[in-house]
C-alpha cells in the first residue's frame, strides 16, 4: 500500500474515530474540542501542501497528526484556565457568603447592645 492509500486510511479512521467519540451524548470539553478542531485544520492543510507535491493523503496524515497534537496543547491549556477560573470564583462565592455571615452577626450584636 502506497504513503497515500495509507495516508487516507489513516485520515478515514481519524474522522471514525471523532466521530464515534462526539456521539457519547455529552457535551465536548474544550481539551476535546482543540483536539478535533486542530485534527481537522491540520488534516485539510496537510492535504493541500501534499497536493502539492503529489501526496495528498500523506500529507493529511501527517497535518492530522500534528493537528491533533496543537489543538490538544491548545484545548488543554483553555481547559486548564477554565478549571482555574471555576475555583477561583468559587473561592470568591463562599468569602462573600462568609462576609454576609459576619455583617449579620455585627448586626446582631449591636442590637443586642442598645437593648442593653
């Protein structure tokens, strides 16, 4: 089998394989989402520079490949900042809850003074 016939196969089965996962039936997660956008732009890329020189199914292989290796470093990091960024305000939610505890519980005791 020629780089090209192996080349499709490869771009074939990387779409199946997309495809069998994006029907899971839950949303995609940014990380999923950067792996298979980086697939697919690296794959189409890679089939036009290996159109170009005569190797349109290797090239989409190998642009796939290092598509899906980007896009995941990329959708990793996002998801990384996003899980950041839940706990931080997370964090900021129960301090703000705790301040309100505390105006409440100033409020009590002053009340409590001028009855006294």
């Amino acid at each position: 089998m020629n780089w090209a016939k192996k080349g499709v196969v490869c771009v074939i089965a990387l779409v199946l394989l997309a495809g069998a996962v994006g029907c899971s039936g839950q949303p995609l997660t940014t990380r999923e989402k950067g792996t298979g956008i980086g697939a697919l732009v690296g794959a189409g890329t890679g089939a036009i520079i290996g159109a170009a020189v005569g190797a349109p199914g290797a090239g989409a292989a190998i642009g796939g490949a290092i598509g899906t290796a980007g896009g995941f470093a990329v959708g990793n990091y996002l998801q990384n900042q996003e899980t950041q960024q839940a706990q931080t305000q997370s964090q900021l939610s129960q301090q703000q809850q705790e301040i309100e505890n505390q105006r409440r519980q100033i409020q009590q005791l002053q009340s409590q003074q001028e009855v006294e």
